[in-house]
C-alpha cells in the first residue's frame, strides 16, 4: 500500500518526549525516542512533493513537521538535519499568505491558552501594566511540541520588513513568551528568535508600539537567572541581542566617537556645546536612551548581577549535610544535636579551581558593550578596571576534560577541524587581556590614573604563567596567554608613556630575570624618551593581536 503525504508528514513528527530529554530516565521511553530518529532518514528520503500540488494547509503542516528538523537538537543529526533544510527549502515557497496561515493556524493555536500579560492581545502594543490573567506558566501546551520555536523562525525570516505591521501581533506574543518563559532553556531559543526578528523588523514598529522598551527589559531581566547550567549560553546570546536593540531603536550618531573633532580651547575643533546644540529634541532624547540603556546593561546587569553574585571559580561540592531527625534513633537525644549546624558543611577545597563558566561568558560580552558606549566608558572604569585585574590576578588552573554537548561527528563544517574552547582553563585571563585592550582603546586618554593598577594586574598574571611553565601540567595555550600579555603592555606604554618611566621600571629593578619576558623589550625601546605611539613601531605582530579566545 503506497505511502501517503499525511501519513510521512505525521512519522515525522518529533515525541513530545523530546521535550524533557534531559530529565527522562525510564529506558523504554528513551530507547523509543531513539528508535523514532532512527527512522527520520528513511523517512524523509521518501519525501517527494511540489509547493504546485499541495494546498495551502497542507504546505503549513511541511513547515510544522519540517522545519524542527532542522534544528540543532536531540533529535536530530547532521544529516538529518542537511535533508529537511533542502526539503523544505525545495518544496515550500514562503509567500506571505503562507507565513500568516502558519502563525495563525499552526503557532498561535498553542499560544492562545496562556497570552502574554504584557501585550495586547489584538494590536500586539505593550501595555502599561501587567494584564490581569492567569498564571501564564501554569498550562503551557506549546511546551509539548519540540522545535516549534524553529517554525516560528521560520515565519521571522520569511517575513520581509514592509509586511511586518501585518504580522505583528502574530509573531509578537509567541515570540515574547519564549522569552520570558521560566526555564532558561526556553529563554535562550526567544532570545535567538529576537535576534532574528531585529534584522527584519522595521525599528519604527518598535518605538510605535513601546516593544522596544519591552525587549530591553526582557532581555536584561534574563540576565538575573545566574543558578542554571545553560546560564553562559544565555548570557552569550542575550547581550549581544540587547546591543542589536540599541543600535536599531536608538542608533549612534557617532559611530566613530575617536575620530569626532572635540575641542575646548580656540584650536577649530567643534565643542561639546556645539554639537549639543545642533542635534534637535528627538535626538537628544534618542541619544539619552541610548546611554541610559547602554548604561544599565553594563552597571546593572552585567556587573551589578551576574559579576557579583557569581563566583570566582566553580565551588566545590560540599559535603553531605548530617541531618540529626534522618531516623529515629537521633530523635530522642535533642542534647546531641547541638553539635549540628544547619549550614552546608563545605569540603576540601581543590587546589587549582577552574574558572567559573557564567563569569566566563561575563567577560566575553563586557568588550562590546564597552566599544558601544565609546568614550561614555569612562564612567565605569572604577567598575570595570579592578574587576578585570582581579580577573587576571587569578592562579592559573590546570586543564579539566569537559564532556562535549553535541557529538563532534554531528557538528558542522569539516571532520576534525580544531575548535577554540571558550570554557578552558586560561578562558577568563585571556577575555580579561582582551577587556583591558578595548578599555585602552577607547579610553586612552583616562587610561593614567589606572596605569599602575593595571600593570599590577599584568605583572601578577605574568608570575603565574612563569609558575605555570613549571609543571607538568601547564595549559597548551600559555604562550598565547604570555603573547597576549606583552601586547597589552605595550598598548598601555603608548596611552601612558609615564608607566615605562615608573612602573615597568621598577619590575625590571625588582627581578629583571622575571619580568624581562614582560616589559624589558619596551624599556629598551623608549626609555627615559618615551613619546606617545612609538612603542608600535617596533611591535611584534606575532603578539600584538588581541582577540578574545
């Protein structure tokens, strides 16, 4: 008997199981669900329609069923994954009439139970105050169909700009509930939803209907989950997606803030005042949010939440807690129990801890934030500079194995090709170098009242990796480190060529043996006659590179 569409269509839908794949442990279920992906290649191989002879319900299921194929997920493989995109890409001609009939038929169906308190439910606009409804994550059916957030992408980036406003409160509240659902996991897929929406969504709807406002807080609320594993990924995608905001609602007028002619005196450079008085109200209020914005992803959420609630390095596990009330023969000695303390009891600390992920992921976004706010940058040094000193004042910890998440048979792109771990163990010195480099850059001409703070930082991070080099068990990426460090140095000796004069000095008077490697190459070079920029003539290019590992 010949195979039907529908019957295709429905083997290829993914179990609802897969949607808590993590937390089954029953081995039925989850030799069922590897039973089902096993079955996905066959199946799809037998898919041979065309858009011409199909209606259009039935080319909205091919993207329901299709479409969570092609993601990156447990129930998928590189090629599995290879097949549905051609599938899709071949069959499907993503019309506006079929994105609307998808999100109304296919995605707003699940949604419709558990609406989003803070949009309207007809326009889409954000409302002023939370809507009176029921809990919104009490009953969340869409939760029970895995990939559904790779068929709503598929409706964002099928959408073009102009057709927006039709869609809006379509693709809007789906979208949003993602975003602020409870679990992380789900935060991190509508934080990548938003990402895709704001390279097609015109910023004007944004301001008309108050979303942008919404989005910020969202995205800088997601910030505040700091106790789940996914918590770095989240951090990785969500700062980068606020920057995406900023620059779309409220972009720069200055995008090269450096090269802006600024003056004080009677030298031709246009002043402050000028300029301020040139740019009309609209602007200036564009340009305040913007700060403003800038501003508290940096302070409040960035180093106000996750920096200081995180911990330097992963805690160990503590030791089992003794619970005097466990049976029956403790429960009449209530003397006894004053020897118990209800506190975890911590274990022995190991000696060389690895640098804690989500302060990992912390250090590779502050560089960007930094570069948007431009000279406004200097408002935070007082912030920023002791923490990424601190940062690089940090014992260098020994290589740990970590289980990859994806199997590396299953990544993209070629066979064994070499992949830059972000969570190794000089993961945090080197975004720390890299966070003090863009500091410098942007900040050259505030750079000498922290120079003698960052060279302690510098020399302290040196003495480690000469440490380090000692062992057997020294990082395979300590040279780069020690690369990375010299370039920083002679970054910091052209912002403040007084630092060669005293601080680097001195190390060398110290223990010129030590820090020879560090500092003496740019003593000898500008000396008692360091000027401003001539340290990069005589740059190493092999070191002078910084890039964020």
């Amino acid at each position: 008997m010949a195979t039907t569409l529908d019957d295709l269509l429905d083997a290829l839908v993914v179990p609802p199981a897969f949607s808590r794949y993590d937390r089954i442990t029953d081995m039925t279920t989850l030799s069922d669900m590897q039973a089902w992906k096993s079955r996905v290649l066959p199946t799809l191989s037998q898919l041979d329609v065309s858009s011409s002879s199909l209606s259009m319900a039935e080319q909205a299921k091919l993207v329901r069923v299709l479409a969570p194929l092609t993601a990156s997920a447990p129930w998928t493989s590189l090629k599995s994954r290879t097949l549905a995109a051609t599938a899709l890409l071949a069959t499907i001609s993503p019309t506006p009439a079929l994105v609307t009939y998808t999100l109304s038929n296919v995605v707003k169906p699940l949604f419709a139970a558990t609406p989003h308190p803070r949009l309207h439910l007809t326009t889409a606009r954000a409302l002023p105050r939370p809507a009176d409804a029921q809990d919104t994550y009490h009953h969340q059916p869409w939760k029970d169909h895995p990939g559904l957030e790779e068929v709503l992408r598929w409706c964002i980036l099928n959408t073009q700009s102009p057709t927006y406003e039709q869609i809006w409160p379509l693709i809007l509240p789906p979208t949003m509930t993602f975003l602020d659902d409870y679990e992380v996991s789900y935060k991190v897929l509508g934080v990548r939803l938003v990402s895709d929406m704001l390279t097609r969504v015109p910023p004007e709807l944004l301001l008309r209907t108050g979303v942008d406002a919404l989005l910020f807080t969202s995205l800088t609320n997601a910030l505040n989950h700091l106790r789940d594993p996914s918590t770095p990924e989240l951090i990785r995608t969500a700062v980068p997606a606020t920057l995406q905001l900023i620059d779309l609602t409220t972009p720069s007028l200055f995008p090269n803030a450096s090269s802006l002619p600024l003056s004080t005196d009677d030298t031709g450079g246009a002043t402050s005042k000028d300029l301020s008085l040139t740019l009309s109200p609209s602007l200036h209020r564009s340009l305040a949010t913007r700060f403003n914005r800038l501003s508290m992803l940096l302070s409040s959420s960035i180093l106000g939440t996750v920096v200081l609630y995180t911990p330097t390095v992963v805690p160990s596990e503590p030791a089992p807690i003794v619970d005097p009330f466990s049976d029956q023969e403790h429960m009449a000695s209530e003397s006894e129990s004053e020897s118990f303390t209800t506190q975890p009891v911590q274990g022995a600390r190991p000696s060389i801890s690895a640098p804690h992920p989500t302060l990992v992921a912390a250090a590779h976004v502050l560089p960007p934030v930094i570069s948007a706010l431009g000279v406004g940058a200097t408002r935070f040094l007082k912030g920023v500079v002791p923490v990424a000193v601190g940062w690089l004042a940090l014992p260098i910890s020994t290589p740990v194995s970590v289980r990859p998440t994806i199997d590396p048979s299953e990544r993209g792109g070629e066979p064994n090709q070499p992949q830059e771990s972000v969570d190794g163990p000089l993961a945090l010195h080197l975004a720390a170098l890299h966070v003090v480099h863009v500091l410098i850059d942007t900040c050259p001409t505030r750079m000498a009242r922290w120079a003698t703070t960052i060279t302690d930082g510098l020399a302290r991070c040196w003495v480690n990796c000469v440490d380090a080099m000692t062992t057997n068990t020294a990082p395979p990426q300590l040279g780069v480190l020690q690369g990375r460090l010299q370039g920083v140095a002679l970054e910091l000796a052209n912002a403040c060529p007084y630092v060669v004069r005293n601080e680097f000095i001195q190390l060398l008077e110290f223990d010129r043996m030590l820090f020879d490697g560090l500092v003496g190459s740019i003593c000898t070079t500008l000396g008692d006659d360091a000027t401003p920029g001539s340290a990069m003539a005589t740059n190493n290019p092999s070191t002078a590179t910084l890039q964020t590992v």
